[in-house]
C-alpha cells in the first residue's frame, strides 16, 4: 500500500506531466478523430467584407506607431471598409502625433488608465461591425485581416485569434542566454490549434485578435483580454478560435532575465483572473471546455506548487529509506535544477530549455506573489527590448 508521501508525490508528479505533455496528447488525438475547423467563407472577392476596426492601444509608443499605421493601412483590405483607431494611454510623448500623420482615422488622447480602458474606449468609438485589437510592435501580414475575419462567417464565433510568430531582436541579444520563448511558443501554437478545432481556446494573445463589437466584453482593468475573452466568449454560448493563417509578428525579449520579468508581469495580471475573475468557475462551460480550462490553465499555472510538493515530497522518501526508484525520480528532478544552472556557462539547447523552463515557470509563483503583495497596477509598460 502507498503511503501519504508517495501519493503526494505521484499525483504532483502526474499533474505536471499531464499539462505540459499528457494534455496535449490527448488533444491531438481527439483533434484527428473529432476535430472542426473554423468554418471559412471561399476567398469570393465579389462579396463585401464587415466593416472593421482595428484597434491599438499605445502608451509612449511614437517609435514604432508610425509602423504600425502604415501596416496597417497596406493590409488586403478595402481602405473604406477599415477603420484604423490609435488610443493613447496618458502618452507623454508624440505618439498622437505621429499617429495623425501617419493616416491613423482616429487618435484618441486619454487620461492614464492602462490599455483595456483605452481599448474600451476606442470601441465605443468604433464605427465597425468587428473590433480587431494588436499591440503597437505588431505587424500584420497583407491578408491577416481577411483571414481573421473571415472566421466571423460561422454565427457562432464571438473571438478570433490569429498567429503571432516571435522574431529574435538585433541589439541587446545575450548570445550565452537567449530567450527561448519561440520554442515553448512553437508548442503553444499547437495546443492552441487542437483546442480550437475541438471547442474553444483557452487564452489568446495580444498581437492579433478580433471580436464583434456587439459581443465586446468589458473587464475589469487588471485583467487582460488574452486570457478574459476567450472564457467569457463560451460562457455566452459563443466559441473562441485560433485561426492560424492570419500572422503577425513581434520583437521577443532578447533576454531570458527580460522574459522572467516580461512574465512574470504578465501572472500578476492572471491570478485575479483566475481567483476572482470567473475563469474557474464552471457555470456556462460545457464539459470539454471545462476540462481544457482545468488542464491547460489551473495546473499550467499551479506548476510551480506541484513542482515544490514533488520535490518535497520525494525527498522526504529517499530520507526515510523508500524504494531505489525513489532515487531515481529525485535524480531526474535535481538534473533539470542542474541543467538550467550549467546553461549560464555552457549554452546548449537541451540546458538553454531547461534554465527557461524552470524560471517561467518560477514566474507563475513570483507573479502570484506580486499580487498577493501588492495587487496588479492597470498600467503597463513595454517589455525591455521589444521596440
């Protein structure tokens, strides 16, 4: 009979390797038996398109919004059916500015309030029947617009979320540590496309997605539209999906430090979602749902106590004298703590993963603790490197 430490262990241990590998198994096995793609209108030229704005939410951005409202005005999409809204967030530089003179239709200079009450803003201003949203650093491809809306075609869709692909900045990048966010992100991606095909996903991302204006949900302003939207899109009866042929790109952080920072910002932001937001509550999710939401959100970001209790808890066996196994399994965990210590002398892929595995995943745990000790502020600023 197992004893309480080996249960502890066990069920921490299958936790874990049920969320970052067993889940997305299970997905894309049902994914290939069961699974719909959005359903896409045929590229029909002749037939109009929504009328469409798109959205940015920009705080001291006057380096880069010039770019993005030029990209935007080249997107293969009817200039009098595009509506292009830059929404300035208390900006103390030229950002509205340059927005004007770079043909934005509409600038908006507001107070300080932090970016969902600026994009809030843009909405109720908004002259389209979808609101598209994307950071200032993003660049959309010519057809991303088409193709996001497109998946508007099936009544049913309430939130689209296109494809964004990290590129590696030029100056500032550590070649000992870089980051390795494109890697996790690859995998991401993945998961994120068998979700969609089966029922909803689960969080979005910032770079490039879209609503209906008229199913727009307002949230409180600590909480983030990638992970908010989605949920609250199925909660009322509409799906959320990830459609992977409209990209956009954006700068990745150069460093792995400005990753842990850059996320562990972002978890400060998450918690309140999940302990006060509504995320975890399963009213309105149908049963699959709610268990994507239990494997692929709850023990994604409970990662870092699961690890700690294993740990813990095998330790505490190899001390009382249990199986060999139990030396083994220690073995395994004190290799992936080795590992991520020898990347910072020696960078190779297999420790550069590992050292990014185990500090994103203590940011889960040092986001919490920001919360917990200081609340999550509305503002943001732009991520080091990103621009």
């Amino acid at each position: 009979m197992m004893t309480a430490l080996e249960i502890v262990f066990w069920v921490c241990a299958g936790l874990i390797v049920w969320t970052q590998v067993g889940y997305a198994v299970m997905l894309a096995v049902l994914a290939r038996l069961f699974g719909r793609a959005p359903a896409l209108p045929p590229a029909d030229r002749s037939e109009p398109l929504p009328s469409l704005s798109l959205i940015v939410a920009a705080h001291d951005e006057e380096a880069v919004i010039a770019a993005r409202v030029a990209n935007a005005l080249a997107l293969d999409y009817p200039r009098k059916r595009l509506e292009v809204i830059v929404a300035c967030d208390g900006c103390l530089d030229a950002t509205a500015a340059v927005a004007r003179n770079a043909g934005a239709d509409l600038v908006l200079e507001l107070p300080r309030g932090g970016k969902i009450r600026a994009q809030d803003a843009a909405v109720t201003r908004a002259r389209g029947e979808i609101v598209a949203f994307s950071d200032a650093n993003a660049l959309w491809e010519p057809g991303a617009a088409r193709a996001l809306v497109g998946a508007f075609a099936d009544p049913r869709v309430g939130y689209v979320c296109g494809q964004v692909r990290f590129v590696q900045a030029g100056a500032g990048v550590d070649p000992a540590l870089p980051n390795q966010e494109g890697v996790y992100w690859r995998y991401e991606l993945a998961v994120r496309s068998y979700e969609s095909n089966l029922s909803s996903i689960t969080a979005g991302n910032g770079a490039i997605y879209a609503t209906r204006r008229d199913a727009y949900v307002v949230v409180d302003p600590i909480m983030g539209h990638d992970l908010s939207l989605p949920f609250n899109m199925v909660k009322r009866g509409l799906r959320a999906v990830y459609v992977p042929g409209a990209r956009a790109t954006e700068k990745m952080v150069p460093s792995l430090g400005g990753e842990f920072a850059r996320k562990r910002r972002m978890m400060s932001h998450t918690w309140p979602i999940l302990v006060r937001g509504g995320l975890l509550s399963p009213r309105g999710y149908p049963p699959g749902y709610a268990l994507m939401v239990f494997s692929h959100r709850l023990l994604r970001y409970a990662t870092p106590g699961l690890h700690v209790l294993a740990l813990a808890a095998n330790l505490a066996l190899v001390l009382a004298g249990a199986r060999p196994l139990y030396i083994v399994t220690l073995d395994l965990q004190l290799a992936l703590l080795l590992a991520a210590a020898l990347a910072g002398v020696l960078p190779v892929r297999p420790l550069l993963i590992a050292r990014y595995y185990v500090l994103t995943t203590a940011s889960l745990a040092a986001g919490f603790w920001d919360w917990l000790r200081h609340g999550t502020a509305a503002t943001w600023e732009a991520a080091e490197g990103t621009r």
